[in-house]
C-alpha cells in the first residue's frame, strides 16, 4: 500500500522503515521497538536541505527524538551511511551510539583526528569525529560493535539488538590496517580507507517470537572467519529454531554481499527482502533481482536501480560548455523512497504489513 | 554592503587596486579567485560568496563590490593568464580508473545539491598531476569562459588538490587531541 500519510506506531506494533535515496545518496533505517523505543540505523541527507532523513523521519511522526531514541548504530563510514549522524547524535540526546571501532581504540582515535587535519566537510571521518566530541561532552559510553554482542536490551521479554559482525578476524585486520593508514599520514598528507564495507556492523533484532536480520554492505570474505560465512558457521546469538522474517539485503544488492546459505539458514521462507538501489554503480544487477526474487516473493526497493540519464539546469551558456567538454556529465538524481513494515510483535503468527512512499516500489508483485 | 564598483572586461585590462601598496593585477586576481588555486588558503574561505558575478552578462560586465576587491587585493596571487567571466566550478573525487582515465563524482560548487558524475580523459590531466591521479584523490573542475587577448573561449582545466605536508606540530596536535579523547572517551 502506498503512504499517504505518516503516523506513529502503536506501542505493541514494532516497525522496521528503510530510507533509502536514488543517486546514492545513501540508507537509513528508524526502528520502533515497541512502547516508544526507537533505534536508528545509519544516516543519509537530503542534498537539497543538508537535513538527515532519519531525523526527519521521526520528527515528521511525532516522535520524541531527545528522549525516545536509544540506540544509533553506526554500521560503517561509507558517506552514504553516514551523512548526518552527527547531527543525528546531538538531537537524540539520550541515546547510545554504537559502531565498530579498531581493537585498538587509541590508534583509531589518531586516524580520526589526522584526518581532521585535511579541514574538510567531505570526508565521512568528520562524521564520527563529531560524534565522538558529542560522546565525550555526554559522558556516555560508546558502545563497540562486535561479533554476537548485545547491544540494546529493553528487557527479558522485550526487543534485542545484537551485533553480528565485525568478527574477530576482521577487528585484527583492521587495525594493522588503521596502523597502515597513520604511516600514510606524515608522507602523503592523504588517507585512503580501504574496504570499510567489510567492517560493517550487521545486526540481529528479536522481538516477541519475531526477528529480523539487517546486512549493513556486509560482503562475503575469502576469508571464512569474517564477513557472512562467519556469521553463518559461528554466530552464538541466531537461532536456527527462530528464522528471521525480515532482511536488510546487504550492500545494494550487489553480488558480493550474496551469499545463498543466508537465505536457506537464517531467513524463513517469506521473508521480506528490502534493499537500496546504487544507481551510480547500477547496483542491482538485473540478474541478482532475479536471484533475490527466487528466494523471496516480498523483494522490496526504495527506488529504481536505473535512471535516465540528466543533466542539472544551468546558465544556457554553461550547458553550452558543458555539452561541448563533457558530454558524460550526469546528474545522480535524488529522490526519497521509504518502505515502512509493521508487525504485531506480540502476536506470535503475524505477518508483516509493509507500505511503500514515493519511488519505493514492490519489485516482484 | 558598500555599493558595486562597475567595471567591464576592458576598463579592468592591467588595472591596479594600490589601498594597501600592493600592486594587484586584476585579471590574475579573478582567475585566482575563481579556480581557488589557493585552495588552503583560509582567508580564501571568508571571501563573500561570488554569485553576483558569476552572472556576469554576456558583455562581460563585472559587478564587484568594494568587500571583493578588498579581499582580492589581500591575497598573494598566483601567475595566471587569462580572466574568466562565468565559471562552474565541481569538486571531483576519483571513484574509478579506467583504461583512458578516470571516472569522479562531483559535487556542484556553485549551487550545491545533488551531485554529478562524469568521465575524465588522462590526456585533459597536466603532467604535474597525472602522478596524483588514483581513486579518492579530489580535484577541482572548473568550466568556463576565458577572455584570451581579447577574445573568448571556452576552456576546462582540472587542477588536482595538493594537501600540504603537515608540520609535526600539526601531527603532534593530533596526537594530543587523541590520547585526551582516550582518556575522556568511555567504552562499552
């Protein structure tokens, strides 16, 4: 069903509502855990209004962000992740933050403020380094996402969020790697990050006989003891006698983050898949939508995969030179789609109800 | 906000701003001032936002305000030949190389909002930068109209960013700022 109209669930409704934006512009997901518990999952803005549209999300239904939100999760600092969580942070000031440091915090602290030294807005550093500011300011623990950890927990018989990654493996990894970046520092003046998608912080929600599993961009690792193979063969917290009936398809729906067990071990057989487009990268491919829609009748997307082709309105003259020295200059073209499911946790055998806005659309009706 | 000087294209030909005994060559100021060679410039930064002419007619009538020319005439300026009279500007960051060059994501100076992407030819890169070209390096890409001895052309340059070696006492500072996070900092 299309929105017409946003609202505020009811306390014994728990709702799962992917944001996602054509162009790339990113992916958030606004959790309500039930009685007014909400969580946040990574941010994105609107680049016309610079406003994070999680944040703007909850304000838009009424919610009481200072004091309803408790928890934001960070999952990794891909910019389309993790444009306005800052801004996010300070608004929700109750809240834990959450998100996958190196094993060596110190280290990653240096790696954040050498790159604050570029003085620049653009880099997704900036991000967390005000983050960590609004944390040490609150006196509030920052919560290291990690392998099988719990990370908010409402109460014996209320909603779990665990953590599912990064593993170990991938904690170790990454800090020979923050060790590589800071010797990059003092002789290029310029740090490349490499591979955050495989530190990304998947996660585990239950709720009643319910659950659901969000894939950040987690990938399939070469390596079995990182990525989903890991969470696969060693997670302590999924249940196989409690499979999950809502996925967060990991990284656009893109091949690398697939991996066929994830949908026969940990997904029940109608579980609803939902995934962001990337349209700059044409992410998904037609054929992994074909594979999606072979495991799933309920595959959902904030937005067509494609876009024609557009350039941005300017000067006459300007268009003019641009036609002439770069015929390939595209717009990446924004546009918010929100899919929006619902469940009544407190009844064992309900179903989702799941509700599209704006480009958001059932994939394979 | 003092009131517009008005000068055209020509009457600006070799003029000097002399308020602070600096002798200024406007035609390299403007240039300076659109392609922001000076990028880490600071002071770059406070200059009053250019909107006014970059709508510049096409008679190549500059509006300047005397905050403008006061600012230009605070900056050390660069050697550069021509001056431009409507310019974009992008900010590029490389996403992709590719067999001919590079592919960038770009972001619109000008106004802002959404972004762009394009494909970059190798040979439009200058030799001193092609060593700077891999993925995540950013660069500026600036479309334009230039007044070449009189006569006008398009022109595109691609300049790529330089980060400055940093001191150690800026590496120092950093560090310090770090280890008081750590100390300040609680985890879980």
């Amino acid at each position: 069903m299309v929105i017409e109209q946003f609202d505020l669930p009811l306390n014994n409704i728990v709702e799962i509502t992917l944001i996602g934006t054509a162009g790339g512009y990113g992916e958030s997901i606004v959790i309500h855990l039930g009685d007014q518990n909400w969580a946040v999952v990574d941010s994105c803005k609107d680049p016309h209004t610079g406003l994070s549209l999680p944040l703007d999300y909850l304000n838009s239904i009424g919610v009481d962000v200072a004091n309803q939100v408790k928890l934001i999760v960070c999952t990794h600092w891909h910019n389309d992740h993790i444009k306005g969580i800052a801004n996010l942070f300070a608004e929700c000031k109750q809240s834990d933050f959450c998100f996958a440091p190196s094993t060596d915090v110190d280290k990653f602290l240096l790696f954040v403020q050498l790159e604050q030294l570029k003085k620049s807005d653009s880099q997704s550093t900036t991000e967390f380094a005000k983050c960590l500011e609004i944390a040490e300011t609150r006196g509030k623990p920052i919560i290291r996402a990690m392998q099988d950890r719990t990370i908010l927990n409402l109460g014996d018989d209320s909603s779990k969020i665990y953590s599912l990654s990064p593993s170990d493996a991938t904690l170790k990894a990454y800090d020979i790697e923050i060790s590589s970046l800071i010797d990059k520092v003092s002789s290029m003046g310029r740090i490349i990050s490499e591979g955050p998608n495989s530190k990304s912080v998947a996660l585990l929600l239950t709720f009643g006989k319910h659950s659901a599993i969000l894939g950040a961009d987690l990938e399939i690792s070469d390596n079995k003891f990182e990525g989903w193979i890991n969470i696969l063969d060693n997670s302590k917290v999924i249940s196989p006698n409690n499979k999950a009936s809502f996925f967060k398809i990991p990284h656009h729906g893109s091949s690398n983050g697939y991996e066929i067990r994830v949908w026969e071990e940990l997904l029940t057989d109608t579980a609803i898949g939902k995934l962001t487009p990337y349209n700059k990268s044409k992410l998904p491919r037609d054929e992994m939508i074909a594979v999606y829609s072979n495991h799933t009748k309920h595959l959902y997307a904030t937005s067509s995969s494609t876009s024609g082709p557009k350039s941005k309105k300017r000067d006459r003259s300007i268009e003019k030179a641009i036609k002439d020295a770069r015929p390939s200059l595209q717009e990446l073209r924004f546009s918010k789609g929100i899919i929006r499911s619902r469940i009544d946790y407190t009844i064992d055998e309900a179903d989702w109800l799941v509700d599209t806005y704006g480009p958001a659309y059932h994939v394979n009706p | 906000m003092t009131e517009p000087t008005m000068v055209t294209s020509n009457s600006i030909q070799n003029r000097r701003i002399t308020e602070s005994r600096k002798l200024l060559d406007i035609d390299k100021a403007f240039a300076f001032y659109i392609h922001g060679l000076k990028d880490q410039n600071e002071d770059l930064l406070k200059l009053p936002k250019h909107n006014q002419w970059i709508e510049a007619d096409s008679k190549g009538k500059i509006i300047l305000t005397e905050d403008r020319l006061n600012a230009i005439n605070e900056i050390s300026l660069p050697e550069h030949p021509n001056y431009y009279t409507l310019t974009q500007r992008w900010l590029g960051t490389i996403t992709e190389i590719t067999q001919d060059g590079f592919n960038a994501k770009l972001e619109d100076l000008n106004a802002g909002g959404t972004n762009e992407y394009a494909e970059f030819f190798s040979t439009e890169v200058s030799k001193d930068d092609k060593p700077l070209v891999s993925i995540g390096a950013v660069f500026y890409w600036s479309l334009g109209y230039a007044n070449d001895k009189g006569s006008v052309k398009k022109e595109s340059i691609i300049r790529f960013q330089r980060l400055p070696q940093w001191s150690s006492e800026d590496i120092d500072s950093a560090v310090d700022k770090a280890r008081a996070q750590s100390k300040a900092l609680k985890w879980l």
